[in-house]
C-alpha cells in the first residue's frame, strides 16, 4: 500500500508571490481525501490486543430497571468485560452543564437508546452481537413523548425563560389587524458520515491516551478524568479530523470517549467503540424540534407593532446544551427585523426522548423560522409581497437598531444585500411571472421566496470565547502550528494555516498543522459556534506575531537596521539591504538562541452578557446573507424540486473564498434537508424508526438545484476587528433553507382560490405534509387534486382574529 | 483467517484450489485462504488488509462511503469495471474478480488520477469521509464515459451521500474530470489493456469455490445438486439484502450457495416478445433489457436505488426477496411477468403475482429457487406507466409504487392491470380498480370509480415512510396521473419538466 508520497498537487497553494490569506487555496487535505490516505479515528493502528466496545441500549422510554442481567453476555464469544454504571469509577455523568446525563443510566432508564451497560470483546462483531444477550427487566413508567406533552405537564429540563421590550400585549391588542398561529418544525440528525468513535489507550502510571473524533477535545479530557477519578493532566485527547461533526460532535464524543474509557480501565487493555449507523442515530442527540405559538398586531403595510411568542423546544430527557440553544433560539426570534414591543417566553421540554443537542446553527434556525414564517402569514393575509412585509420590518440603521436583547445592531448591511440579491434573481419579475404560470398549470405549482438572515456570532456565554494556539518554527523554515480548534471538513486547518503564513511571510507549504490536541494547547472551547477561525485565527496570528517580533529583533540588531526595515515576504526577509531566505534568518536566530517558538491566545473583546436578564451583548458581530429559492410542487404527490437558487452570504473579507463557498452551498443545503425531506418518527412506545440512512433520507446529489448562482459579498470588511476583517461562515447559510421551505409554502398557497390562505405546512415539507398542507386549504375546489372532504381543518393552523 | 498471499510472483494453474478466493488487487493475485463467508470486502479491506482508505459510513449500501469498483470478464479479453457497495458484498463474491479501491488509482509517482486532480481542483472535499466513495463512484463513470454529461455525473452518484458540500463541487470535478490529460494508470486505454483480463483470465476457475458455509457453483447441474443435497441453504445472489442480514440483523446464515458463478443464470435471453432473465443477472443489466422494450420504466429504473446496489443486486433476487416494498414487482406483475422455479430438474412458472402469499411468504418450496423471470416484450397498443413516490428522489424506498398497462379499444378499456406496492403485505393487483375499469370508457369518471375501488383493494399500514392515510391518498393520486398523461392535451405533470427563468 502506498499511503506516504503522493504528490502534492498544489496549484494555488503555492503561495509564493501570491497572497495567502484570502487566496481560494484548496483543503490541506484534499489531496490525501481523494487518495483515502487521511486517518480518520478508526483508521488508527492500534495495538494487537485492543478490544472493542458496544453499548446495550434501553429498548424502552421510560421505565426503572429491575434486572439487569448480564451473565449470558459475558458467557458470548469474544467477551472480555462488560461495564455497567457500578463499574464507573469516578462520576457517572457526561452532562456537561448539569451533571444529568448519566454514562450508562443507572436505575431508571430515560429514552429509548439509553445506553445501559457497554461489553469489551475481542472484536468488533462480537460486542454487537454479544449486547443484544442482555437479560433486562422493567418496570415501564409513562413516557412523554412529544413538546405538546410535555408542555401540557410542564415538563421541563431547565427553567423557562422570557425576554420582553415594551407592552407586546397592548401593542397588539391595539393593532389594526391582528393574527395568531403556530409553527411546527421537525429535529434532524446530523448525518455525519464518519460516526462516534473513541479510542482508549492505557499508558504509564494510570494516564489514559484518547483519540477521539471531538469538536471538543478539553471536555472528553475532563468527562473522561471524572469519570475515572483521574486528575486532568493524566487524560490527553487527540483528534486530527474528523468525518463530519455539524454539533454532532460537541457534547456526545464524551459519552463514547467516557465508555471507551471506562472499559479500557477495567480491562487495563486499549479499547475502541466505534458506533454503527443506528446505534449512533439512535443513542446521541439531535437538532431540537420545535413549536411556536405566536400571536401578532400589525399596521396595514405588514409592519410589526406587536409581538408575543412561546417557543418550546423538544430537549429530551436531560439539558445537555439545551439552555444555552433556547437562547439562541430567543436571540434569533428577531431574525433581521425590528421588534418593538416583544415578548418571547421559551420552555425547555423534557421527553423521554434522545437528548438533543448542538446542531449547525444551534437554535437560531428554529428562532428565524418562527418569524419568517409570521411575516410569511402577514403578507399573505395583507395581500403583500412577503418581500416588502419583510423590508418594512428589517432593522434601521441609526435607528430600530436594538434588539429585544439590548444589543444594538451596528453593522447592519442587509438593505445592501436585498438590493443587489433583488437585482441579480430578477426576483419581482419572476414572481409576476410564476403568478401568471401558476394560473395556467393546474397540477403543477411554482413558488418563490426571499429570505434574509442575521446570525449573531460569539458563544452566548462570554467565557467560551477565547482560544489559544502554539506555533513552532524550526531550524529549516517551516513551521508547525497547533490550535484548540478542531477540523471537521470546515477548513479551519486551511484558514488558521493560511493566517500564520501570512504573518511569517511564508508560502502556505511551509506552515504544517498537527492534531488538535490537550496536551499542547489546553483549555479549549469546542470548536462550534461558527466561531473557529475567529478565535484560533487570532490566537495563531499572536503567536506568529510574537516569533516575527523576536526575529525582527534578532535581524534589525544585528544588521543595523530599524525594526520596520525588516519585512518578511515570499519565503524571503528583507534586512534593509540584506536578502535572507526565511530559513538563513531562522538557523541565524537559533544560533542566537532566541527562542523559536511561542504561544498565542485571544479572547474576543466588547461581548458581555447578563444570563439572569437575558440582557448584553452576547455577539462581537452579526453575519448576514439572503436567498431567493424558487421551487416546483407537484400537486398530485406532493413532491418538490428546487428550481433555481440565488444567494448572496456576506463573510466579511474571506480568508479563503473557495472553502467559503463551500461552507454557504453545504450549509444551505444541510438546511434544506433539515426543512424538507430529514424526518425523524418515533413509534408510540418511543422508539426511533428512522435511524439508517435507508429511512432517514438527507439531501442527495439530485437535490442540488438545476441552476444555482452563489456568491460572496464583495466590499464589506467585517467592521469589527476580526481576524483579517473576515466573518464566520459556518452556520449563517444554513438558514438560507428557509426561503426553500417559503417557497414551498408559496407554490401550496397558488393551489387555493384565496390567495389569502395560509397554508399549514409542517417542517420538514415531506410529499406527505405538502399533500397535507394542500388538503388542508379552504378551497372550494381544486381542478384536479381532490381535497380530503373528511379531514377536519386543524386549529393549528394561522387563524385571523377579528379586528376590533 | 490466513493473511492474503501476494502470489503475482507464483501463479497459480487454473482450477486449483478450490477453497481458496482469488482476486486482483492492483495488478497482482490475491489468494485468501479460510475465507468466512460472510466476511464483507470492507471488513476484508480495513480490517485484514490494513487498507483503510474505503470507509464505513452505514453497513446497508445507502450512504456510498465503502465504494468500490469490481472488475469482471465479461468477454474472454475484456473487463468491464462497475462501482459497488463494499459493505454488503461478500469478499467470498469477489472470487474471480479484480477490486479497485481508491488507494488504486494514483500512479506510483502519486500523481493523482484525473477523477482525484478534479475533485481537488473544484474542492469537491471538506470532511473527506464520504470522498473515497464518490472517487471510486466517478472513477467507474470515467471508465465508460470519456465526456459525462451533468445528469450521467448526477445518475452515477445517486448512491454516494455527502452531507458536507451540497454536491455542487463534486458534480463539477464529474463533468470536468474527462478533460484532464490521460493518466499513466487508470487511463480509458489501460483498463482495456489485454494483460488486464489475461490476469483475470488466469485466476478463472472451473471447479466451483467451496468453502465452509459457501459454494459458488459453476452451472445449474451443480446448484440443483447442492440444493437438493441440502434444501435449507441459502440462495445468495447480489447480496444486496442478505449483506445486512450479517451488518445490521447479526443474523447467523445458513450455508450459501451463491449464483453469481451459475453461467446459465447469467444470461439474458429475448425471445418471441419475451425477455427471460436470469437469476444471476444484475438489476444493472436487467433494467437495461427492459427498458429497452419498455421506455415508459425508464424513470423507474433509474430511480431504483442505487448504481452500485443495481451492480451488484439482482432482479430476481429482488423478486424471491418477497418485500412488500420492491420497486421492481408492481411493474413487472402490470406488464404480466412470469417466474419460472425449479427444483431439481422441474421447472414450474407462474404469474409473478401468484408467488407472494403473505408478508415474506412467498410460494417458494424447499429446495426450488427462482430461476427466471419472464417479461413480455412491448406490446405498441398497452399504455404502460410506473410511478415511485417516496421523500426523497435518488436512493429511496417507495412510500407507494404503483404500475399500469391498458389497453383501450374504441375509447373503452379492453384490458387493464394494475399493482401496487406498499399498499399491502404484498406486491399485489388492485382487482376490484380493475374490474370497475374493463369495458368502461377512458374517462375521467371512469378513473374516479376506479379510485373509488383502491379502497376495497387495499388497507395500507402507517409507517416512517408514510401514513396510511398517504399512500391511499398516492394510489388515487397515481392513478389519476396515468388518466391524465394520457388525456388529449395532458398538464405539464413533472416538476422536473418546469423550465427555468
């Protein structure tokens, strides 16, 4: 096998006399993706005596245990040792807020898919087969299984919480026209192509190596130390990449790393568990689902005078990282528009369901769906453009510029956008044109729709933003680089490279990154929160400063000349009239003894935030974008296709356009999953039915749109001192789905004779809810569709209220 | 299991060892010893080989992430290459063959191949999990196509998963890659190469495979012996369903006998307006046959799950299979086909639709096996139309599948036969929409009685695909479609016909 040497191809990387940062360069491991000579966790060489794991899980939701027999699994083949609560030495928890997420439940059993005891075999085969011998008993307790339940029970995982500005209930009890509904969207599995994997190496004196695929190595290291009853410094947790994380990776790795763990400490041998597809679509958490109800008042032209909102989120059954997604769910209930007077009121429902979690976007995408979809009702009870409904309510610049929050919106770009996105979709000319068509075509229908998005940027928890990084050059001109951020497929490796390159004046060959790991760089916040190349960017190009400075020092001392003389470029230094390869400079410092290497931190500035107040500035900055989706539904099945997309995504001065790019279609798309064709069922007793991809259907290579115009915003430096003025990318075009979903829900409203109708369409818009939503229209008929007389028009659905 | 032997350098005489699987691995023959039998190629890959390149993503041939292509003799001196699911195939399967994995096609230099340089170029990568699989998808693509159009690129990749890029780079590295400069390795001209399929020819046996729990036979004498010998075994044909049986079910599975090798069950045969089918011939090739006589299936056909499950899956097997769900059945018991089973030297056929009598029962006795399916051949005065509704468009399981043939006389329906799948335990005819339709005219009116009768035809199940309530609402819905597409001046009816602005 020939994994070493493949040849770089490096076309634009070569960086020498071109720019680094803000070059298109491609992935720093594309070339060794396409070769399958990229390790990903399992593809680790272990130790010849390395067992594998597998988790027995809870058949049930809810219920406590009675017997929890494991004797016929020890007796199976290949059995080595089995682990169940008793067998955790240190603390029985993953939770990493509050401590409520039990490693293996203990006692009582909380969702189907709970892991309840792990086995150690000596393969992989026979660890699976070796669980499923477990001998279990319950007693079944009454399981709450969906928002509405638990809402009904006031079943809650954490307190609820408000935020309010003005009278929102006088506000719109005096409105001309006043409206109330409710939105309804689905959770989504993240789908990481790469599932949950950690591996559990035992070393000297009671230390524990980890490789683990983590977002978030510093908290396998500490899940894994308490569990154990180690110290911190006796657990190292590497991750070089991993196959796909979205949020996914976040909080679960530490249940997998903490088993792994566990188990490798029993049997004082090294362990791997890697899940398969339904273990792990079954056990770890997910997007959370949501409901809203809303009620609103608004003035004539659609403008906002009032507005309440309930969210309620689907947590599961423990809070995991569900307070800090309902925030964000409540900052982002604003999306781009000015509330005045506001109340959002946000409940935290416990089910006895998988506990859900971080996922791409982190509560913000169910928050804007909420209010795109009320001003989605507005226009269409008004008789507007839902375009012009949402223009009249974008925030002000000098002026309407405060959020419900408290935090003013500074940077505000989004007329800009909407402008030149309006201009390059030809959007009102199409939208004529689709009316007009729809008129013609009685089973086909076409919809079209505009949406904006706002995404506040920095973790809502102050502390979090912070990073810190380690840069090493040695004595023949190349420079390793070592960061707290992880790579996940994002690029941050690519970015964070092309940054230390750029300080040191160096072609990005030169610049290598290696694992993220605790042991160099420790203390990190998971990589999430779109924040990676923000924070560890800047850390990087800290330390890269620090080194330039030190050899600045060295090179202007010793040829004479002032510090500013000294300029580092191409590979080469510039001494005043010296000419030094960067390699000559850095032997010449060595022999000097300055000191090669260095540390670098950032933590970000301006960003406060009063948790108790749900007041502050929680975001250094806001990143804005905006789509048009124009999409067919076939009104006959329900099936929909996405005809033409525009976008234009604002990532302030790109560090790299290319993966950029990468990040606004994935993400969108990801979205686009999210609100059409990913649907979760459970059955009645609370299982999960579509845990595979052969019944948990993500988008596929067919559901890319037939023509699709991308583009970055060009001109807007971030106006924060961001690293080289760029912005985050990772979750903001994620919530461009929502104008495909629109305008689904457009091309639905074409079906009916009133074209005030609001049609009630459920996330994800499967054929099943389009047909549905259709059924549901008040239409006297349809010419070809016949409309379900039996089934009764839900009281979910937008009802007017009658104006005073 | 013994390490694999690298035996290039001592070649084995033809028919030798009978319990030992050889295949091509990077120009050299590989010959495992003491083979499971339901050790997967993946399994064999990662685990045994060390070659890690091909990954996991999901064990059940959904996500394309264990993609790889076979290469088989399908003339004496040419190698016909196809991507496949490496997780469900069973390494035993491979026998014969030659594997290329994506560690394969950089050349010794390590210049990457054209398929690997595009998708570099048009950073096709980000996560790079699913990349080897959607390499491995085009590379078989490049082989047989020097200029792939956007909807080949999209057709082929149908069954690769990425849940990073939203596809668009990856489509572009598709229609790019041909017009990269010839590669040293892995060019159009060297897959062809003569020595390919001479090396491949070496390793032909004539003897059948036989290992513990696994026989390939060679021809039909030797399969009905074995399973008259032993009538509990296992028929393994493609391996598209039995693989997860072993992934997913951690099923035991009785001793296999594997029809890939039985040469009589390879064939296609046309005849007299009829296309016989064999057991062993791939949903690939089987679908290429029908639709050739049947244009009208195209959309289902490829629609049918996946390049690399239609590689290695086959009809009948899809057939025998008995699922409720099977996309090919409501089109084939439409059109009339037949099944021909045998059991020794007995052969029995009848109507497909006679086969299935409950859920996963089948009217299969011990020791017989579907030989054959019989498809009539286009009959110019038959309508014929399939649809597959399901929430996603590529890689699906049908929410409802529905199949028509009419024939209408004089404005009225002569003869009509409709079948549903979904709706029921089985694939099955709507008798009673039939009944109301014959003799009746084409009309409107006439289809809304016959939507009328779906009702007593079927009491679907709800389940994560759809709502009972749905799938009724689908068969009325697709029987309606049929009405109107063929109406005088028929709607635009697909969303996929909607020209853009």
């Amino acid at each position: 096998m020939n994994r070493a040497g493949h040849r770089r191809h490096a076309g634009a990387n070569s960086g020498v006399g071109t720019a680094v940062v803000g070059a298109g360069v491609r992935h720093e491991s594309a070339h060794l993706h396409v070769t399958g000579a990229a390790p990903y966790t399992d593809d680790i060489a272990v130790p010849a005596d390395t067992l594998h794991a597998a988790f027995g899980i809870s058949p049930i939701a809810h219920g406590r245990v009675v017997a929890l027999d494991l004797a016929a699994v020890l007796a199976a083949a290949g059995v080595v040792a089995v682990a169940t609560a008793a067998d955790v030495p240190g603390e029985n928890n993953y939770g990493g807020i509050l401590h409520d997420d039990p490693i293996f439940a203990d006692g009582e059993v909380q969702y189907a898919g709970q892991p309840l005891f792990a086995v150690a075999a000596t393969s992989r085969a026979a660890a699976r087969r070796a669980v499923l011998r477990a001998n279990l008993r319950f007693d079944e307790l009454p399981a709450l299984l969906d928002v509405r339940s638990a809402l009904a029970a006031r079943s809650f995982v954490v307190p609820s919480k408000r935020i309010a500005r003005g009278d929102a209930a006088g506000a719109i009890g005096s409105a001309p026209h006043r409206l109330a509904g409710s939105v309804t969207m689905g959770g989504q599995d993240h789908f990481y192509l790469e599932g949950q994997v950690a591996i559990a190496l035992p070393q000297e004196d009671d230390t524990l190596q980890v490789h683990c695929s983590t977002q978030h190595p510093t908290e396998v290291q500490n899940v894994v130390a308490h569990a154990l009853g180690l110290s911190a410094h006796a657990v190292n947790v590497q991750c070089r990449r991993m196959g796909g994380a979205f949020g996914g990776k976040e909080s679960q790795p530490a249940l997998i790393a903490a088993a792994a763990a566990i188990l490798a400490r029993k049997t004082r041998q090294p362990v791997k568990l890697r899940l398969d597809r339904d273990a792990d679509i079954q056990i770890t958490g997910k997007r959370h689902d949501f409901v809203a109800d809303y009620e609103v008042g608004f003035d004539d032209r659609g403008r906002l005078l009032g507005l309440k909102v309930m969210l309620a989120a689907g947590c599961g059954y423990s809070a995991d990282l569900s307070g800090p997604v309902v925030d964000r769910a409540m900052c982002h209930v604003d999306n781009a528009y000015f509330l005045d007077h506001v109340e959002i009121i946000a409940h935290h429902c416990r089910t006895h369901t998988v506990s859900n979690t971080a996922f791409r976007g982190f509560g913000g995408p169910q928050g804007m769906l909420v209010i795109e979809r009320i001003l989605d009702d507005i226009a269409r009870t008004l008789g507007l453009d839902p375009l012009d409904v949402r223009r009249i309510n974008y925030y002000g610049v000098g002026a309407r510029d405060t959020t419900p929050y408290g935090q003013r919106v500074e940077d505000n770009i989004l007329e800009a956008i909407t402008d030149q996105l309006l201009a390059s979709s030809d959007y009102r000319a199409r939208r004529a044109a689709l009316a007009a068509w729809n008129r013609t075509s009685p089973v086909v229908k076409r919809g079209i729709a505009l949406t904006p998005v706002k995404f506040g940027i920095s973790f809502n928890a102050a502390h979090f933003n912070q990073a810190g990084a380690l840069v090493h050059i040695y004595t023949d001109g190349t420079v390793l680089l070592n960061h707290g951020g992880t790579e996940m497929g994002q690029g941050l490796y690519t970015k964070v490279a092309q940054v230390v390159a750029h300080e040191l004046g160096l072609p990005l060959s030169a610049v290598r990154t290696s694992a993220t790991d605790t042991a160099k760089v420790p203390n990190t916040s998971a990589t999430a929160a779109s924040s990676g190349a923000d924070l560890n960017g800047k850390a990087a190009q800290a330390a890269a400063r620090v080194l330039r400075k030190r050899l600045v020092a060295h090179a202007s001392a010793k040829h004479a000349v002032a510090p500013g003389e000294v300029v580092f470029a191409a590979g080469r230094v510039r001494i005043g009239k010296h000419d030094l390869s960067f390699r000559e400079l850095v032997s010449d410092a060595y022999l000097a003894r300055v000191q090669l290497s260095s540390t670098g931190f950032y933590s970000t500035p301006k960003i406060h935030w009063d948790r108790s107040r749900f007041n502050g500035r929680p975001f250094f900055y806001f990143a804005y974008g905006a789509a048009v989706s124009e999409v067919a539904v076939d009104t006959l099945s329900g099936e929909t296709q996405l005809l033409r997309l525009d976008i234009l995504h604002d990532v302030g001065v790109s560090l790299n356009p290319a993966i950029d790019l990468g990040q606004i279609e994935g993400g969108f798309l990801q979205g686009v999953g999210w609100l059409t064709s990913e649907e979760l069922r459970w059955n009645a007793k609370g299982q999960l039915q579509t845990h595979a991809p052969s019944t948990y259907k993500i988008p596929s290579v067919r559901d890319w749109p037939l023509q699709a115009n991308i583009r970055i915003l060009e001109h807007e430096p971030n106006r924060e001192d961001t690293i080289h003025r760029s912005k985050a990318v990772g979750e903001p075009p994620l919530m461009l789905c929502i104008s495909t979903f629109l305008a689904i829900r457009d091309a639905i409203a074409a079906c009916a004779p009133d074209a005030r109708e609001l049609p009630d369409l459920r996330a994800p818009a499967t054929p099943e809810a389009v047909l549905t939503a259709i059924d549901r229209l008040d239409f006297r008929a349809l010419p070809l569709a016949e409309p379900d007389k039996n089934r009764r028009r839900t009281d979910r659905r937008g009802t007017r209220v009658s104006v005073p | 299991m013994n390490a694999a032997t690298d035996t290039a350098d001592a070649p084995l005489a033809p028919g030798a060892a009978t319990d030992e699987v050889r295949f091509v691995l990077d120009g050299r023959i590989m010959s495992v010893l003491d083979v499971p039998p339901a050790l997967t190629v993946l399994d064999y890959l990662r685990e045994h080989l060390g070659r890690c390149g091909t990954k996991e993503g999901c064990a059940e041939g959904d996500c394309g992430a264990c993609t790889v292509v076979l290469g088989e003799l399908d003339t004496d001196d040419h190698v016909r290459y196809r991507a496949i699911n490496s997780c469900i195939r069973f390494l035993a399967t491979i026998d014969g063959k030659e594997l290329v994995t994506v560690e394969s096609l950089a050349d010794t230099d390590g210049n990457l191949h054209p398929v690997q340089q595009a998708m570099v170029d048009k950073h096709a990568s980000q996560c790079g999990f699913c990349t080897p699989g959607f390499v491995m998808s085009l590379f078989a693509l490049y082989l047989e196509n020097a200029a792939p159009r956007r909807e080949d690129v999209i057709e082929c990749l149908a069954g690769n998963l990425c849940r990073c890029t939203g596809y668009r780079p990856i489509i572009d590295a598709g229609c790019s890659m041909g017009t990269y400069p010839e590669p040293a390795r892995w060019s159009r001209a060297d897959a062809a190469l003569a020595a390919r399929a001479a090396l491949l020819r070496s390793i032909q046996r004539t003897d059948a495979l036989h290992l513990s729990g696994f026989l390939a036979p060679r021809n039909v004498e030797e399969l009905t012996t074995a399973l008259g010998d032993a009538p509990q075994s296992l028929l393994l044909a493609g391996g598209t369903d039995v693989g997860l049986w072993v992934t997913k079910h951690l099923r035991d599975l009785a001793p296999m006998i594997y029809l890939g090798e039985v040469a009589e069950l390879r064939q296609i045969e046309s005849d007299e307006g009829f296309l016989l089918i064999g057991a062993a011939v791939s949903l690939t090739d089987a679908w290429r046959a029908i639709v050739e006589q049947h244009r009208e299936l195209a959309e289902l056909a490829q629609r049918f799950a996946s390049p690399p499950v239609r590689n290695s899956g086959t009809l009948c097997g899809n057939i025998a299979n008995g699922s409720p769900i099977g996309d090919a059945m409501p089109a084939l018991i439409a059109l009339g086909a037949r099944i021909e089973l045998r059991r020794g030297n007995g052969v029995r056929d009848m109507p497909l639709e006679d086969f299935y009598l409950g859920y996963q029962r089948t009217a299969l006795e011990a020791g017989e096996f579907v030989a054959a399916v019989i498809v009539p051949g286009r009959d110019a005065d038959v309508a014929v139309a399939s649809y597959k509704w399901s929430k996603r468009i590529d890689q699906d399981i049908s929410a409802v599948c529905a199949a028509f043939a009419v024939r209408i006389d004089d404005g009225r329906v002569a003869s009509v036969r409709i079948a549903y799948g979904g709706m029921a335990a089985v694939p099955a005819r709507a008798r009673h929409a039939e009944a109301i339709l014959v003799g009746l005219p084409w009309s409107r009116d006439t289809i809304e009685a016959a939507v009328a009768a779906l009702a007593r035809d079927f009491t679907p199940i709800s389940d994560m695909r759809a709502s009972a309530d749905y799938r009724m609402r689908a068969a009325a819905q697709m029987l309606r479609r049929f009405f109107l597409e063929r109406s005088a001046s028929p709607p635009l009816l697909r969303t996929t016909q909607v020209q853009v602005a």
